[in-house]
C-alpha cells in the first residue's frame, strides 16, 4: 500500500474515523484505524462491535492495500504534521507515514483479524442536515449521565409519517424537538433508542453535509442504526429497553407564563448564581413587568436581580436549579423564551416549567422545541 494525500484531508479523516474509539478497547486490535486505499479513495475506519465510523477521501493511490494502526496515535501524528503533502507506506510489518521534513514509522496491527465493519444497503429516510444538528444540540444534552439506567441515557428516536421527533431525560427534566422527515416509504413508523454520545457526535459532525440519512436495522441478528452525510457514516447499536412515556408529561396548553428576553435572563442567573453553594436553588418570582431572582449563599453571601418580563396570568414564585435552566433557555436557539407555569392537585407545590422559543415578545415561534424542567420545592 502506498498513496499521498493532502494532510488537512487526511488530519481530518481520520480525527473523524477514531473520535468514537473507545478509551479503553476490550482488544488491542479495536483501537486501530483501518486504513483502505484503491482507485482513487482512500477510506480510514473504526469499529468496537458497537460503533463504527468511516470516510473516505481522494488521494493518489500508487499502490492499493490495507493497513491497520494504532488509531489515536495516527490522529495525533497527522494532527502536527507539518503543511505538505502526506506519504503513506506499508513495508512489511510497518507503516511509514512522511511528510515534508517528518516521518514516523508505526507498527501495522494484523488487518486479517480485523471485524468485519458494518454496512447497510436499507435507507429508512433523511433529515436536512442543518436542522437534524439543531435539534441535536437542543435535545441531547437532556439525556442522562447515569449508567445505572442506561435507558434514559439514550435519545429516543421516533417517526410518524413525515416528522421526526427526538427526546432526552435524566427524570428531573425532558427536552424534545420535531423535524421533518423524508422516508422511504417502507417504514413509516419507527422508533430507536440511541446512545446519547453518538447523537451528539453526529451532530457535530454532519451539519455541513445537506441532508443526512437515517438506517433503522432491527432484526433476528442486530439492532442498529446508521447516519451517512457525504462520504462519512456512522453506525451504533441501539441501546435495549422499553423508553419512559416522558410525552404525557407534556400538558396540551398553559395560560399562565412569561416571556423574557433570552440574553439577559442567562446573563442574570449566572450573575445571581455565583453565591450559590453547589445543587442550590434560585428563588424566581414573576410579575407583571419584572422577574426577580434571589440566590441564599453561604452566611454572608447573597444576590438580588431583577431582569424585564412580561407576564401573562398569575404572578408566580419558582425555586430552579441555574443549570438546568441555563440549559433550557440556551436550548431556545431564541432571542425571547417563553416560560410557562404547569399547575399540581397541591397549591403549595408547583408544577414542572415548560420553556419554549418565542419569536417576539408577543408571538409564539413555531419551532416545535419543549423543554420541561420540573422545579425544586419552595424553600421556607
């Protein structure tokens, strides 16, 4: 094997190809990059038995052939390669990488026990790129960190006809958005649970691409799903499990709620938050004209603000974690954010927040992002 190719292509193939590499691999032959090149392309993939990645680039091909090496290490050589065209060998057991007044020579792993990477042929739709990354960005980051429930640490993935919806939870909090979906026709109701890290690398990395295309695999032999922008595809199991019905937690309509300038609400809330101790509170209380944040700190630390809101309906206190809401009001991708008060059966306990993007102060947007965000109890 031997071919050249432009060391900004190559850098970022294969940064792209060992971003999912686990940290620690179960064998030493999955934290390679598998190195392919014949014709004209030159493909670099990874693959744990559970996720794949793969893409493939132009270079000129002087000899076809396949190689296997340690993938993070060959990341961060072509990383600080310097600005030449790189030269890629395979002699014998070892794979020599040049460029300009560099080289390094890296041990080749035996690509013939190699597993085999996934493909898929089936496509079950497509979402516009921009847009599915959107809501990605909205969504996942709702999903929960702990393992000990590894269903809520997924993003559910649902299609009804020509809409797509993603929802995320960690239990104190539900994040959900919908985006058109163009399918095939021949699954026109499907759902996936996928893992949180894949949904958010995928929407990093395949904003740019136009449109995206979504692979459900479910069947005797694997669960699987696939994302293919351009020449990059990227294959995860699903994770296995029945997802909470979080969607009627959802109420159909609120009359009480406020709209609040996005900017200067965040600004605030990280201004007040800085006297709280860690997993504190911050007290908001909602009239017409103004919301005033409180934050109780240690004894002798304390902060008041008062930030512009129309309000629509009673007044209102609410006791929030900042970062949650912090998460929430940043989720808006808004100028204006909508947040409405849900109501209990208890008088003295109220309901989860429901934020929303407003495109004014008066007019609703009508992105179809909802973010739930269930308050802590009032203190006294």
């Amino acid at each position: 094997m031997r071919f050249t190719v432009n060391r900004d292509v190559f850098s970022e193939a294969v940064s792209f190809a060992v971003k999912l590499l686990p940290q620690r691999p179960t064998q030493p032959l999955l934290s390679g990059a598998l190195i392919e090149a014949e014709g004209e392309q030159l493909t670099v993939s990874s693959f744990d038995y559970e996720v794949s990645a793969r893409t493939s680039v132009s270079a000129v091909i002087s000899e076809a052939g396949r190689a296997l090496v340690s993938g993070r290490l060959l990341s961060e050589i072509a990383q600080r390669l310097p600005h030449a065209d790189v030269e890629v060998t395979l002699l014998e057991s070892r794979v020599e990488v040049r460029c300009g007044s560099a080289s390094f020579s890296l041990p080749a792993m035996p690509v013939e026990e190699y597993p085999q990477i996934p493909r898929v042929d089936l496509v079950s739709g497509a979402v516009p790129a921009d847009l599915f990354a959107d809501a990605i960005a909205q969504v996942s980051l709702a999903a929960s960190k702990d393992d000990v429930t590894p269903v809520i640490t997924g993003v559910q993935f649902e299609v009804n006809e020509n809409s797509l919806t993603l929802t995320a939870t960690d239990r104190y909090r539900v994040a959900t958005r919908s985006i058109d979906w163009e399918g095939t026709g021949e699954q026109a109701h499907l759902t996936a649970l996928v893992p949180s890290k894949i949904v958010t690398e995928v929407g990093k990395n395949f904003s740019g691409d136009g449109q995206v295309q979504v692979s459900v695999i479910k069947d005797a032999e694997r669960e699987l799903i696939a994302f293919t922008g351009g020449a990059k595809t990227v294959t995860s199991l699903l994770i296995k499990g029945n997802y909470p019905p979080v969607g009627r937690l959802f109420p159909e309509r609120v009359d009480n709620y406020a709209v609040v300038n996005t900017g200067e609400l965040v600004e605030a809330v990280g201004r007040v938050g800085l006297v709280l101790e860690r997993e504190a509170a911050l007290r908001f209380s909602f009239v017409e004209g103004s919301v005033t944040l409180e934050a109780a700190g240690t004894e002798s630390a304390h902060a008041v603000e008062t930030v512009d809101a129309h309000l629509v309906g009673d007044d209102m206190v609410v006791s929030l974690k900042p970062q949650f809401l912090l998460d929430g009001l940043r989720s808006t991708h808004a100028e204006f954010a909508r947040i409405a008060f849900t109501r209990t059966d208890n008088p003295g306990k109220p309901g989860p927040v429901l934020i929303t993007s407003q495109r004014s102060k008066d007019e609703a947007d009508e992105e179809s992002f909802r973010y739930l965000l269930q308050p802590n109890l009032l203190l006294r």
